[in-house]
C-alpha cells in the first residue's frame, strides 16, 4: 500500500477526533462517573451524594445473591460460549461437505442471524411458555415439568438454550469462511498423508481453524456476558425474584429497579476489571498457541 | 518390472465433460515419465487420479502389481508433491514431513531416522524447527520433496512443482529432482506444461492433448521423430516451422519455389522445419526469403523471415553474419524435413 506523509503533522490526529470523541463521550467519560460513583451513597433522586469509600465493593462482594450471580454467569458465559462455538463449527463442517444446495443451507443456517434480538427472545419465551411452549411439552414426554420463571435452573437453561441459538449462526458464518479458506491441495497433501478423516479434521483443519476459533472465542464470551441482556430480560420479566440473571442484568436491575446507584456502580466496576483480566488472560495464554498465517 | 500401469483411463465429469479421454500409459521401475502439454489437456487430472484424488471413471490403475481404482490416497503408497507446495502451515518443518509416517504409526527411532535421512539429502537439516512462513520458495519446494521422500513410496507424483520458482531457481531446482530420483531409483510421474522440464527431467515424455495421448517416447525420438503436427510445435524451442508445400516425389514446391527432394510420397502436406537446422546460404541455391525481424538471445538470433506468403524462422549462432539488404537463402538438408498430413496432422515417412 501507498503511504502518504501529511503535510501537517496535526492533520491525522483531526482525522482521528470524531472517533475518539465518541470514545470520551460514550465510554470514557460513563466509566469515569460510573467509577466515581461507585464510591459514593447516592440519592436516585438527585439529591446528596455521600462518599463511602469502599462501603459499596464490600456491600457487593459479601451479598450472597452476588456470589450465586456471578457463578450463574461464569457457568452461563462457558456454556453458551463454547456451546455456540461447538454448534457452529458442527454446522460449518457439514455445510462445507454439501456440494449441491450449499447457498440454500447457507442461507438457512443464517437466518436466525438475523433476527432481532428481542424478536429472539420472545420466540424463545414462546418456546419455553408453560401452556403453549413446544419444547416444555416435549420435555414433559419424559416426565421433565420444566417451569421457566419459577425454577431456578429451568430457567437458567432456558436462557442458555434461547442465547446459544442466537449465537450459533454468527459462529458458522465464520466457521464456514475459515473452513473454506484453508487451501484445497492442503486438504489433499493431508488425504495423501492421512487416511482416517476425523484424525486429519484434529491435526490438520482444526489447527488451521485457531485464529477463528480464538477471535469466536472472545466474541462469544463478550457476547455471553453482555449482550444476552435482551434475551435475559424477556425471559425474567414481571418475576425476577428467584430468577437467574448475569453479572449486567444485577447491575440494570440494582441500579435501575432497586434504585441502589452506587452498589450498582461498584457492581460494574468489578465487571469492568474481570473484563479486562479476562482479555489479558485471553490475549496472553491462548494467542501464542494460535497460528496465524 | 512396471510399477504403474495405467490402462484405458478415462476421466468424465458429472456436467458430461471429458478430461481424459481413454489413456495407456506404464511407468517402469525407476523411470521417471513426463506428461507434457497445454492447460486443460488432462495431465494434471490424469495424475490425480494415480494419487487417488480424483475419481477413475472407466479404466484401470494398477500399482505395484494392485489395482488401486477404489483404494483411498493414504493406502496407495504414493507420494505426490504440488505445485504450491501444499505445506501444513501450523507445523514445523519436522513434523511436516514425520506427519504421513506417524499416521502410518511408525516407530518413533524410524521416523526419526528417515525425517533425518531426508533432510540430509535435502540439505534442509538446519530448518528442521522452523516453520514454513520463515522458509523461502525454494526451501518450502525442498521440504515438500522431502514429504514425499520420507514416506518411501512406490511412485512420485509431482505436479507441476517448480511454477512457483523464478527461473533461476526452476533450473536449479529442476537439475536436483532429477539427480535425486536417480538416486533414489524410485518411479516417478512430472507433471509439466513446460516442453524444457519434459526434454531434460524425463525418461520419457508422454505429450498430451485434449485429453488424449498425441506421442509417448525419450526425448530424443520425440524431438528427431515428432508423430504429429501438435507434438512437433510443442516440443522445441523457438517451435518449429509449418509451412503449406507440396512434393512431387523428385522436388519440393513451396510458394512457387521449387527444391530436389526425392521421397515416394506425393501431393499437399505439412511441412515441419526446425530453426536450428536451417541455414542462411551463400549462393542462391536455398529457398528465397526476406527477413522481418532480428531477435538476439545472446548465443543465438532468432531471424525472422517472409517466405512468399507463409512466415519462417531460423536460429543461428549470433556471431554469423546477416545479409545488410535483408535477401536471404535458406537451405536445409532433406533429411530435416518432416511431412505430416494437412487433414490429419499425422507424420508422414513415406
């Protein structure tokens, strides 16, 4: 590519200023007050604030339903994610053997892609419904009365089922391109050296897969842990007492139902820290096994 | 013995195509067999059937005395190296070329020996840790060859494996193949469509063309003996002249010049002359031509010339001299002259 000097060394920061103000104005400046709340008991409505300290972390971390929300949302965030992952690459696989109608398979495999996520969630709610839910009648064949919004696990499979499936497609959609760009005389040196087709997917296509499969990988845990809140919302809504939610979902419904600003703050904070933990953790460990070509 | 005998192979695609089109072919032990020809003639399909990779439609293969038709690529005891080396990416240069043997699950000290046997050979042995991004073409192309080596096969496919090279290294490249099938006395099938790698890789070359097989033979023969019109351009370089004449059985007429030639044959043909075995002479005694165009190769020029209406070229040392006003004689001795049929391209000995 071309490189260009700018005449003006100002120029390019210029060019560079709507981003980053949209950066300052949506994310910079929210998680400044967010972090300086957090150490404030506020009055929701507009009055004093009095400083705390670390009143509001301890008041969180202590909370039991803060531990059982927070382990929901590790098991959550594992299952969806590597489900998603598992799913997807299953498609893919598959996808990429159909030689005739590949589009058409394509195509129906992609649509759930793009469905809006509360038109998602409300088919999956419509789908776990106690009087006209299929998949609750389907279970109850095996004696399995599953009670979406009344048990504690029912529902929390409920959502893990509702948000998988929304992910799925994202995650073949990329598969299915990974799996296309390994080289076809790659794929017949390894037929030549191989014959068992399973081995040759783990020694060979899998490997060649790692650079998707990791950026999948962090896609999905961001996913898991963020953008499910629509899906979680439908599913838990009018009943969220005993109701399984994710570290975000606490953090709206303290903040914004129980009107607790600060512990709400603190709550995401905390949030905010595993994030960045887990991106380390994800950038060091795992992209020095990923190959890139 | 035949290693590898390929008979009435016919290769039709499911959209009624047909790449290949009935082809008998046997490769002896240790010989090493060049299909040459154009893009699209079927060479390449030809050997990916032998590999196993793509289907054989009617016909049989049989190597080392098996028919293999049904038989999977890995159990058919080929190694075979492509043209874009087709290396796996994630894997060291080591376990490039251990993979097929641990898949094969031989001993570890055998594998070990033979990867080490190969790289030795290759002169790859210092690359062994490396992967394939930090290797040059011709390293890759190396480590590719010794993929193929380790796995002690009863044939080498190769194909095309030197199109990726710059023509320095294909020469290079190109003399050590050669040296090393020799050595390894293994048979060897070389996919090529460059008529310089079939005359001095192969044994003997196979010229195909629109799926059918126009001439097999050594180099020699189908360079001095050319059987049809297709094979006699094809092979040589600059490619030989075909000019419209006709023989009377004592003369040859062409473009309204006529020169003594005694052959029994009679009537309109094809005649074949190649560049390098015409002359320009002193006197008047050859065919009269006008020159168009000089090329200099260096050792050689390349004179192009304007005979009557049909064009020629002749080859000649660069040091002999050009007539200034552009009016040459050209002569030739009989026996250089090939005839083929103008409908059937065929050679004519008669």
């Amino acid at each position: 590519m071309e490189k260009s000097q700018f005449q003006n060394p100002w120029f390019p920061y210029l060019l560079l200023l709507p981003q980053m103000g949209i950066i300052a104005v949506f994310f910079l400046w929210p998680a400044a007050e967010a972090i300086k709340s957090s150490f404030y008991l506020e009055d929701p409505f507009f009055g004093n604030a009095t400083f705390v300290g670390l009143d509001n972390y301890r008041d969180a971390l202590s909370a039991s339903d803060y531990k059982r929300t927070a382990w929901f949302t590790a098991i959550f965030t594992v299952l969806v994610s590597v489900l998603s992952l598992a799913l997807g690459l299953m498609l893919a696989v598959s996808a990429d053997r159909v030689l005739r109608g590949q589009s058409t398979y394509k195509t129906l495999l992609m649509w759930v892609y793009a469905i809006a996520p509360p038109v998602a969630g409300l088919i999956g709610v419509m789908l776990f419904d106690q009087h006209i839910g299929p998949l609750v009648d389907f279970v109850a064949i095996f004696g399995w009365e599953m009670r979406v919004g009344v048990n504690y696990w029912d529902t929390g499979l409920a959502m893990i089922i509702v948000s998988t499936w929304k992910q799925v497609p994202y995650c073949f959609i990329f598969f299915l391109s990974g799996l296309q760009s390994i080289p076809t005389s790659v794929k017949e040196a390894a037929k030549v050296d191989c014959r068992s087709e399973t081995r040759r997917f783990w020694s060979i296509t899998f490997p060649l897969l790692a650079p998707t499969t990791f950026f999948l990988m962090i896609l999905n845990i961001t996913y898991a842990m963020f953008e499910t809140f629509g899906t979680i919302d439908l599913i838990v809504k009018d009943q969220p007492g005993n109701s399984p939610v994710t570290l975000v979902y606490k953090v709206y419904r303290d903040g914004f139902r129980g009107n607790d600003l600060g512990g709400s703050s603190a709550q995401s904070v905390i949030l905010m820290i595993i994030v960045l933990l887990l991106t380390i953790v994800q950038f060091r460990l795992i992209e020095k096994r990923v190959h890139y070509n | 013995m035949t290693t590898l005998r390929i008979k009435n192979v016919k290769k039709v695609y499911p959209n009624g195509a047909e790449a290949v089109k009935g082809v008998s072919v046997d490769v002896e032990d240790g010989e090493l067999v060049v299909f040459v020809g154009p893009s699209g003639c079927g060479k390449s399909t030809l050997l990916r059937m032998v590999a196993g990779l793509e289907s054989v439609t009617e016909g049989e293969i049989e190597l080392a005395g098996r028919v293999v038709n049904d038989l999977e690529p890995a159990d058919r005891n080929i190694a075979m190296v492509f043209q874009n080396y087709a290396l796996y990416p994630h894997m060291s240069v080591r376990k490039n070329l251990a993979y097929g043997l641990r898949n094969r699950k031989t001993p570890q000290n055998e594998i070990d020996a033979r990867v080490n046997e190969a790289a030795d050979l290759l002169q790859i042995a210092e690359f062994l840790d490396r992967k394939p991004s930090q290797l040059s073409g011709g390293q890759r192309q190396r480590v590719a060859m010794g993929r193929a080596i380790v796995r002690h096969p009863a044939i080498f496919l190769f194909d095309e494996p030197l199109s990726n090279l710059d023509a320095k290294l294909r020469n290079q490249m190109r003399l050590e193949i050669k040296k090393l099938q020799r050595r390894l006395e293994t048979a060897a099938i070389y996919v090529t469509h460059d008529q310089v790698e079939a005359m001095t890789l192969a044994d003997r070359i196979v010229v195909l063309n629109g799926g059918q097989i126009e001439q097999v033979g050594t180099p020699a023969e189908i360079y001095a003996n050319p059987a049809t019109t297709f094979v006699a351009s094809f092979i040589g370089a600059p490619p030989m002249n075909m000019l419209e004449a006709n023989v009377t059985g004592d003369a040859l007429e062409i473009e309204g010049q006529s020169l003594p030639f005694p052959r029994s044959h009679r009537g309109p043909v094809r005649m074949g002359l190649r560049p390098e075995r015409m002359q320009i002479n002193g006197s008047d005694a050859g065919l009269n031509a006008e020159i168009t165009v000089l090329e200099d190769l260096g050792a050689t020029r390349l004179i192009h010339a304007r005979l009557g209406n049909q064009e020629v070229v002749l080859s000649q040392d660069a040091d002999l001299p050009v007539p200034s006003d552009g009016k040459i004689s050209i002569a030739f001795r009989p026996d250089d002259v090939h005839l083929f049929d103008r409908d059937s391209g065929r050679r004519i000995d008669a």
